[in-house]
C-alpha cells in the first residue's frame, strides 16, 4: 500500500524502552526504576503517553521488574522481551505491531527520558505530514573540539550539530523496513537505522526536560527541569583521625596553619581535623573514605594540602543533588591550645565548603593528659556531618 495515500490521520502507537541495566549510571536498580518526584523513572513517561489523546497502543519492553513495577499497564498497553541489544528490543516491540498498517505512526522512546510532553509528541507528529521519519533535536551550546591523548584537537564546526533525543517518530513501514535489515546492529537509536534506508529524517525542536538520565548527578537535574520538589532525606556521616606528632614539621589543622615546636606526620600535609571532616561527609553519602579517593601509596598527594580533599567531598554532596546541613567538629589535642584557632579554623572549613559559617561548629578538648594524645604523641579528631540528600 501507497503510504502517502493514507487518511490524515492513522493511527499512533508508542514503544517505550525499558530495558537497559542502566550499569553506567551507578544505581542500585536499572536507572528507569529509580524515583524522581514519588514516581519511578519508567511511570513518567509511561503515564505522559497514555494521557496524549492519539496514542492507541503502547508497547512496554521490559523485563520482570519492569513489568512488576509498570503494573497494571494503562488501557491498550501490551508488554514486550527486551533483546539484548536495543534495536532487538525494538525489533521485539514491532512484532507486537504486527497487526497494524505500514502508514500508521510508531513513537520509540527510552524510558530513561523522564520528561516527556504533549509540546515535543505534537511537533513530531506534524512533521510527519511531509516525512517518513522525524526526530527532536538541541542545539549544541558548548563549544566542541576533537581530543586525544588530554590534548585539545581542531574546533568543530558546532552550528552543523545537534544533539539527539527521544522520543522519535516513524511511519510503521520505514521502522519495519530499516528493523528487517538490520539484525543484532548496534545504532544508538532509530532514526539511524532509518536514515541506512534512504528514508529522509526531518528534525524539531527537543525540549530540555528531555535530559536523559545516565549518571547518578542526573537526577538532581532532572529533579530541577521536572520541578519535582523533590523528597530529602537526611544522613549523618561520622569521621575520625589520628596523626603522630613529630618535632620540626608544620602543624596544619582545620585548614589553618599554627606555630608549634611540633607538627602532624603523613603523606598529605596529615590535617586531622579536615580528614576526620572529610571521611564524616563522604560517610553521610555512603562513599567509601578519604583512602579510597586519595590512596596514600599515591605519589600524587604527597604533601598535598587537605582543603581539596575536604573541597572534593563538599563536590560529590552537590553532585548528588544534596546539601551539607551542618559538621560537628571535635579536635582532641594536649598542645598546642586550640582555642584561639577554633574561629579561624571554623571560618577556613566554612570557606572551603562554600557553606555559612553557622552550619560549622568547632570544639576542642585534651584527654586529661591520658592516652596518645595526653602524652603530646599525636593529635585525633572526630566529626559528625549532616546531609540531606535527594530521596531516591
Ligand atoms: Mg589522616
């Protein structure tokens, strides 16, 4: 059949993919199962296309859990096996269509784009009109160059690029064709395995909710462009610390340098205050300690200055969509007296951190001569931070 010569309006389906392992993304579950504003990743695109009027059927690919977590299915939507490679899995969700005609539209969408809208369906469904095949696209608003080798190669010519997203739009029959001949291959989307065909993909206007989803850090965006006023929750992270005092170094605590006979011995400059800090937020996030960012077999942070270990854990709170609430510091030291520092070292860690200084609290305490520290062997601290975290 011509499908040119079809009525105005054919009929739309929708195959929603669901389903990678999301292994990159660094989530306890396959990413689309994670919870963005109450809601799974899967059900937000899930329910946007079951509540666009034209869409008739939906097909699911997904495994089990998917499935589990998708159930029930809204009205006219049927499940599909993924394949171990995407285009299998949309090859497995076509033969779901069997039924349905070459000129009817098939929308293929990774479930891993939560912000799907009825704006980016209606553009893509017009620009079929006059094509076979339509994709939403970006610009590029970074400059991009080549790279190798951590050298900057020759500018490319960025007005020429776009970034691509999903969902994508299909005539049936150009989708069916491009799936017939290209088994097992590895395109990263649909209107690749089109375009092989000869079929011409037309372009609109994505839309920045669109972001996909594939790092950890994602969500906190996705969480902001969804405006999801997301759930926190808030953690506590402890950290502790001892270094050995040796005669004729530079004593660094809390990020401040003081005058003394003595100083701390390590591989870094061996701040016990800001590595106590430091292992108490990574605590907080349930990311591994100081040691395990910063090997101290590494040549690398030999002497290094403790504030960017500590500016580090401050980053991956950001980066996990989350805030410091506040750090409970207890420096435990015989000599040199603390107190006339504690200020300065308050205001250096809340300078290091980019946090007000009231969410910073420093104490000070000796051991009643006892113990390592009591016989001036060694300084230790301890820290408590409180973090709250997107919930998810
Ligand atoms: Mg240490």
């Amino acid at each position: 059949m011509n499908e040119s010569a079809l009525p105005l309006s054919p009929r739309v389906a929708v195959i929603l993919l669901a389903g990678g392992r999301g292994a990159r993304a660094g989530f306890a579950r396959p990413k689309q199962l994670e919870l963005l504003g109450g809601r799974t990743v899967l059900a937000w695109s899930l329910d946007a296309f079951a509540a666009y009027p034209r869409i008739s059927r939906g097909v699911l690919v997904g495994d089990g859990d998917v499935m589990a977590a998708a159930a029930p299915l809204p009205d006219g939507w049927i499940s599909a096996e993924p394949g171990p490679e995407r285009q299998q899995s949309v090859a497995n969700a076509l033969a779901m269509l069997a039924d349905w005609e070459d000129g009817a539209i098939v929308l293929v969408h990774d479930a891993a784009r939560p912000g799907v809208g009825p704006e980016v369906i209606d553009r893509l469904l017009d620009a079929l009109g006059n094509a076979d095949a339509a994709i939403p696209t970006l610009p590029v608003p970074d400059t991009l160059v080549e790279q190798a080798g951590g050298v900057a190669g020759d500018v490319a010519a960025r007005d020429r690029l776009a970034r691509v997203q999903t969902p994508q739009a299909f005539r049936l029959g150009a989708l069916r064709r491009a799936h017939a001949g290209a088994s097992g291959a590895s395109a990263t989307d649909d209107a690749q395995l089109v375009r092989q065909t000869g079929v011409a993909v037309a372009t609109v206007a994505g839309d920045a909710r669109l972001h996909k989803l594939t790092y950890a850090e994602d969500m906190a965006m996705l969480a902001g462009l969804l405006g999801t006023g997301t759930m926190m929750r808030t953690a506590v992270g402890m950290g502790y610390d001892v270094h050995r005092l040796v005669e004729g170094k530079p004593l660094w605590i809390g990020g401040i340098e003081i005058e003394h006979s003595h100083g701390l011995e390590g591989h870094s400059d061996a701040d016990v205050a800001l590595h106590a800090l430091t292992d108490a937020i990574l605590g907080a996030l349930g990311d591994g300690d100081i040691g395990d960012h910063f090997p101290p077999g590494d040549p690398q942070w030999r002497g290094a200055a403790s504030h960017r270990f500590l500016a580090f854990a401050g980053n991956r709170v950001a980066a996990n969509g989350g805030r410091i609430g506040h750090l409970d510091l207890t420096i435990i030291a015989e000599e040199p007296r603390i107190g006339p520092h504690r200020v300065a070292i308050r205001e250096r860690i809340a300078e290091i951190l980019a946090i007000p200084v009231g969410r910073v609290s420093v104490k000070a305490t000796t051991t009643e001569r006892l113990g390592f520290t009591g016989r001036r062997e060694g300084i230790s601290a301890q820290a408590v931070a409180t973090v709250q975290l997107p919930e998810n």
